[in-house]
C-alpha cells in the first residue's frame, strides 16, 4: 500500500510542470491555438525533447517503458495548463494501438516517428449511430486481392484534422453491432478517397469529420486480427478513460485552486467574499469532489494493469462515473463562484469548465458508465 | 504506487478475519447485522474476548497493552470488524480518555485508570456537550470550582452516549471564568457513582435510548482527578476529537449494510421479480459502491501518509471521511429503506428490547434509517467539517 511516487516519477512530474510553467501560461495557449492547425508545432517538439512522447513504448521500440502511473502524471499536468496538443489523440490512443496490437513492421514504420514528434495520429471511431458502443460500426472494410477497401463516415475524430495517420474501425463481417468482425486499419490521412472536414471543438481542441470512399489499404494496414479486433479497441479505449480521469483531475484542480484565489481577492459589500460561509461550503464541497475523483483516478491508473479485462474494464468505468460526476460539480460551481468574471471568453476559468464538460461525454458519459458497472454486477461483487 | 496490501497485510487480514468468524458470538453478530441494540453485558463480553486476545487498546503505545501495528494493519483491522459486524472498542475510553490520560495524565492515574480502560472494568462516557454548547463546544458553562483537595462541580451535560452504563464521564469543566473561552477550561474524571449525578434519558427519533441528560448539582470530585493542568483541559480535548481521524468514514460499516440491501432485495419482489433485478435499484446501489470504493481510497491515502508521515500533519484528504463517510451511511439507510417500501410502516412499541420474540424482519430498518440521521451531525456536524475545510485547507 503506497500512494507515493517514486523518485523517477517525481522527477518526471517536476520536468513537465517545469516546462509547461514556462511555456504554458493562459495567454500563451491563446496563441498556440491560433498556430496552423490549431495546435503549436514548437511546444509538440518539446515535448518530445523531454520524452514525454516516448513514455510507454518498450526501450526496444525507443522509448522509456513508462507505465499506466506514468502517463496519469503527464495527463494530469497537462489537464492544469488545459494542453491543446493531441497527446491523447497520439500517444495514448494511436500509440495505445500500436504498442498492444500492431506488429513488429507497424511498430517500425509508426513509433518512432511518434516518439520524435514528426507524425501525430488520430482515431476515427465515432459514427453517427454508435454513441457510446464502441461495436457499432456501420464503416466497412471489404478484403481485396491486395488488401482493404473502406467505405463509411466518422464524426468528431479528435485531432482528425492534424493527423498524418488515421486509425479506423472498419466492419468486416457480420452486423452493425455484431461483436465479432471488427477490424482496426492504418490509414493515411491523405490516401485517396479520404475527405477531411476540420473545425475546432467547444474546449479549443481540433476535430474532424471524415468520410471514408473506396479508400484502398493494403494487407499490411489492418492491426491485430481483422475479425476481431473489438477486445483491442476496448482496451485502448479504456486506456484513454483512465487518462481522461487524470486529465481531468488536473483540470478540477486548477478551477478549484482558481475559485478559491478568486474568492480571496474579489471584494462586495467592503469584504472578501470568501468570508461569505455559503461560499465557503461551496468551495468546501467542490474541495471533497476533487478529493473524490483524485482516488479513482488512482484507481482507475492501478486497475490499467489487472489482468482480468472485465475487471478492468469495470473499474474504469466505476472511475469515469465518479469523475463525471465529481467535473460537472467541480466545473458548474467554478462558474458560479466567479460570477459574470466565469461567464467571459477572456478568463480561463470558464475554458476548464469546457473541457471538463467535453470530457464527460468522451468515450462514454456517466449514465452510460453507470449502466456499465450495473450491468457488470456492481462493483464489490 | 501500490494500492494492493502488501502479503504480509493479507496475511494479517486473514488471521483477523478468522478470529472475528470462530469468537464473535452469532447473537452479537445478528443484532448488530438487524441493525438492533446490543445489551451492555452483550457489548462488555465481546469486548472481553478482544481484549483476552490482545486487541483491546491496539493502537495505544505498547507499555500500556498496545500492539504496535501500522496504520495499514490498524485499518483492516477496524474495517474487518465493521464488516462482521460486530461492535468497535468502547471508542470512549478506548480511543478517547486512554490516550488523553497515557499522554498527559500522571502516573498515578495511568496505573490506576488504563488497565481497567482495557479490561471495560470502567465503562466510560464523554461530558462535553452541553445544552449551550455544540458545535461551539468552548461556550461551555459546567462550572468545577477548587475546594480545599476536591472540585466542586454544578451544571449539565448532554447528548451523552450510553452514560445509562457508565462508570465513569470524563468532562470539561470551567475552572476559571475569568479567562478567555477557551483558556479556562480543565479535564475532570468523575466517578459516575458519586452522589449529586443524575442521568435522563433522552429517547431519539428511532425510539432508541442511546443518549442522557447528565446533571451535576454539588458533586464533589478529588482534586487528583484533574488530567495535566489545571485549565489546560481545551489542548487535551483538541488532542482527543483529532486522535481518531481514520475511522470516522466507517466503510466497514457501509460494506456490511450494502451486503444487507442485496440480500434483502434479492427476497422482496416487485412485479413479480426480485427488487435486485429492478435497473433504477440496480443503478443507485452501483453509484453507491463507485462513491464508497473512492472514500475507501481516500481513507487509504490518510492512512499510508500516516504510516509514512507520522499522525503529526494530517493529510487533507482527511477532512473529506467525515463528510463523505456519513452522507454514504446515510445513503445505505434510505436505500434499505426503499427496498422493503411499505413494510418499513409497521413500528414495534417495545423496541428491540428481545422481549417481542416475533419482531418482523423489517422492524429496524426504518428505525435505523431515522437513527442515522446523526451520522452527519455528531463529531463535528458535517457543516462544521465544511469550515474545517475552509480555514485549514483552502486557507479562506
């Protein structure tokens, strides 16, 4: 039983803080945002400097061989500085890919240029009736003399916009929402017969919709097993739920710690209006649903590592529920304990709120996790 | 980090686990699982039996009969017995006047008070509130004046849990009205037996009898029973409401009740199939155990800072077991209570004095819900911990 970070992790988190103290404040993620793309090149390839693109690759495929414990560090930091860089898009889910499913060529050809910042990927799951359920694909993948041809649309693909590549889930046999015959393809972004359509999303991210036409890949683009590749796309989806616990807690943080200094300095009636108990609990209170999330961010980051996929798959779920309901609190009440100052554009309070809100229907929102755990049997069974 | 008990942990809560199953007696168990009252003689025998095996005082320093165990090992242990059920160590002597006395008291009264504390020869209660004085505890007015070797103490206490068996109340009693509030205050023991003491009590909600009134009127106390120093009794109570952080949040206590609701709900049936199987009810009892199984971690994260760090700085995260603990005790009850709908109406006059053999199976769920109601209001109602949060955490 130990809660603490080791010393390499602690040097870890004191290396990205660093650096996004430097380069991260709110004025400077205005101007990365209005960078090509939406995102700064430059800040990317710092990040790569550090390693930080490189954290849970094996050192065989050049990286640190750093561990779910790891990644909670860097995606809570980058949650406080609210990063805009698809570090999600690419490392925790295209590079989640890779490493658990890909082969030794794929792992070769992608990797590396991940590691070094060259390439950035995005993966284009969502259609426009699957909502929350990761088997309902309608995309298809029909088998070629030399390869795959794929035909179908993908909505709000984080960083789908950006990517050089793109990882899709494409039906090769069965039904829209049959288990089996699922295939996950590599696909470049510019193949023939991919159409991007880009915009930014609420929280200052990037995404796009894409529509697939008779895009040819060949054989070499399908990763894992074509017939069933569903049990990896749970995996690494859940991979990016318990990153998307710690981001979040990174950003529950920063708008608590934010609300508090905004009660301390803001003045009505010749006092603080932190003197105000029914603000006072208010904080109080957003201070225990942080508290809350913290522990099953932790939780959820230990549970990356069970062995029993159910077991895992349902304590990520049991953390994605107490953090959505932990950000929307959290969120909300940052609003309304900084005024008309929270409902501004120009303060950054009120882009935590955003990105907080974005987060809880990403992958899955909490009625829908809920329902996961209940029908799973509940957590202590 | 490793949130995973150790195996020498595992090895421990099996060897607890194993003594709880052969030696709390069956009747102490059921009781406590009905959630009905247990007699004192049922309460002091089980308390008996830990004490034998050396469990009655584990976290007192090992001179005085402690086992030096780790804040882990400290946890499973309360957690273990929790979820037997079976009834925690008298937490007023055991958890509160002990340590006020082995760290501040002379040695006179360590000799004389700690192994009876251990043994529950001396059944203790608490004498801090007072009809004046709750969460302004410091307000209090129960007045000991020095006369010649004794005290002479006047005034009222209440709320004061199961002084219907007490031997002894260890109170705070204003000793110099002169002084600022909370400077004259001192830390008295008074034998429950001594003539001017009168206890009534107060029945609550549920029709239980777990708390009194306790009148002073010219009690006379040796001077002897004063701990440490005269008006310093509000450190040594700071001291003691601070000694027992860990356990307030009672997640053993939550597990058993959770496994009471899914027993229960697995009997009731409404349009024709189980309660259990109902998705509403299936869905509230899911976001129960996510809200516990994060309280559980939160408690894990005081704890291992504790061992690692010393009781010396709290853990912030602690302010979070009292608030979060009780809402969730609270949120079992009604939960239990929904469960069984409408036969939770039928009330059993004679309570669960064991004299009304044919108690329904249902008679103390209501009475247990409207009981834990005060899960948010004792030890620092839960609006307190909330200011608590404010001054100490977020510095406002």
């Amino acid at each position: 039983m130990d809660f603490d970070l080791s010393e390499e992790q602690r040097l870890l988190k004191d290396s990205v803080d660093g650096l996004l103290k430097a380069s991260y404040d709110f004025d400077q993620r205005k101007k990365y945002r209005a960078e090509r793309g939406g995102w700064s090149k430059s800040l990317w390839n710092k990040l790569a400097e550090q390693g930080l693109l490189g954290l849970p690759f094996t050192e065989e495929e050049g990286g640190f061989g750093a561990g779910a414990v790891e990644t909670m560090i860097v995606m809570e930091s980058l949650g406080k500085a609210l990063v805009v860089e698809p570090y999600l898009a690419t490392v925790v889910l295209g590079g989640g890919f890779l490493r658990r499913g890909g082969s030794a060529a794929q792992k070769e050809a992608y990797i590396p240029a991940i590691i070094d910042g060259s390439k950035t990927l995005a993966f284009a799951q969502l259609e426009k009736n699957s909502r929350y359920d990761l088997g309902d694909v309608a995309t298809s993948a029909k088998k070629t003399a030399n390869g795959w041809t794929i035909d179908g649309e993908k909505f709000v693909v984080l960083n789908g916009e950006n990517a050089d590549t793109l990882i899709v889930t494409a039906r090769t046999a069965g039904g829209q929402r049959d288990r089996n015959g699922v295939g996950v393809f590599l696909v470049p972004a510019n193949a023939k017969g991919v159409s991007i359509k880009g915009y930014p999303t609420q929280d200052g991210l990037h995404a796009a919709d894409i529509t697939f036409t008779s895009v040819e890949v060949g054989a070499d683009a399908v990763i894992g097993d074509p017939a069933n590749g569903l049990p990896l796309v749970e995996t690494v989806v859940d991979d990016a739920r318990i990153a998307l616990c710690a981001e979040a807690v990174g950003e529950m943080d920063e708008s608590l710690k934010s609300t508090v200094e905004y009660l301390k300095t803001r003045t009505q009636f010749g006092v603080a209006i932190g003197t105000f108990q029914v603000l006072q609990h208010r904080a109080a209170d957003m201070f225990v649903a942080v508290e809350q999330a913290r522990s099953m961010a932790m939780f959820a980051t230990m549970a990356s590592d069970f062995d029993d996929a159910a077991e895992r798959a349902k304590a990520v779920s049991a953390a994605k529920v107490q953090i959505g309901k932990s950000l929307k609190f959290v969120g909300e009440q940052a609003i309304q304990l900084h005024g008309g100052v929270g409902m501004t554009q120009e303060y950054k309070i009120g882009h935590y709120f955003k990105r907080l809100t974005m987060i809880e229907s990403t992958f899955g929102d909490t009625d829908y996790h809920l329902r996961r755990v209940t029908d799973a049997g509940g957590l202590n069974s | 980090m490793d949130l995973n008990f150790s195996k020498e942990e595992v090895a421990f809560r099996d060897e607890v686990r194993a003594f709880f199953k052969d030696h709390v007696p069956p009747s102490t168990r059921q009781k406590m699982a009905e959630g009905r009252h247990l007699s004192k003689d049922e309460m002091v025998a089980w308390w008996r039996i830990l004490n034998d095996k050396g469990w009655g005082v584990t976290h007192w320093p090992k001179e005085y009969g402690g086992t030096g165990w780790t804040s882990v090992q400290h946890y499973i242990f309360n957690e273990e017995l929790q979820m037997v059920p079976a009834p925690a160590p008298l937490a007023f002597g055991v958890s509160m006047v002990g340590p006020v006395i082995y760290t501040f008291g002379n040695e006179a009264q360590k000799k004389r008070f700690l192994p009876r504390i251990a043994s529950v020869e001396d059944f203790w209660c608490q004498g801090f509130s007072e009809p004046g004085s709750g969460s302004d505890l410091a307000s209090l007015k129960t007045k000991a004046e020095r006369k010649g070797d004794k005290w002479i103490i006047n005034g009222q206490k209440t709320w004061t849990t199961l002084a219907q068996y007490a031997d002894w109340i260890f109170c705070l009693c204003r000793t110099d009205p002169t002084a600022k509030k909370q400077s004259g205050i001192s830390f008295i023991l008074v034998d429950m037996k001594t003539p001017g003491i009168t206890v009534r009590p107060i029945v609550t909600i549920d029709g239980g009898r777990e708390v009194n009134e306790v009148f002073f009127d010219d009690v006379e106390v040796p001077y002897e029973n004063l701990v440490g120093e005269e008006n310093k009794g509000w450190d040594y109570a700071k001291f003691l409401l601070g000694n027992e952080r860990t356990g307030i949040a009672r997640v053993g206590v939550s597990k058993e009740r959770i496994r009471r609701i899914k027993e229960l709900a697995a009997k009731v049936e409404s349009n024709g199939k189980p309660v259990a199987d109902d998705q509403k009810f299936r869905e509230k009892l899911a976001m129960i155990e996510i809200e516990l199984k994060a309280l559980e971690l939160t408690q894990l994260r005081v704890v291992a800072d504790e061992g690692k760090h010393g009781k010396g700085k709290p853990n912030p995260a602690s302010s979070v077991l009292k608030i979060k603990g009780s809402e969730i005790q609270q949120a079992t009850t009604e939960l239990l209570m929904e469960v069984i709908g409408p036969f939770a109406a039928p009330y059993d006059e004679h309570g669960d004095d064991g004299s009304n053999e044919a108690m329904e199976w249902t008679a103390q769920i209501a009475p247990s819900y409207f009981n834990n109601r005060k899960v948010s209001i004792y030890g620092g109602s839960n609006e307190i911990q909330r200011n608590i949060i404010t001054k100490a955490v977020l510095g406002l």
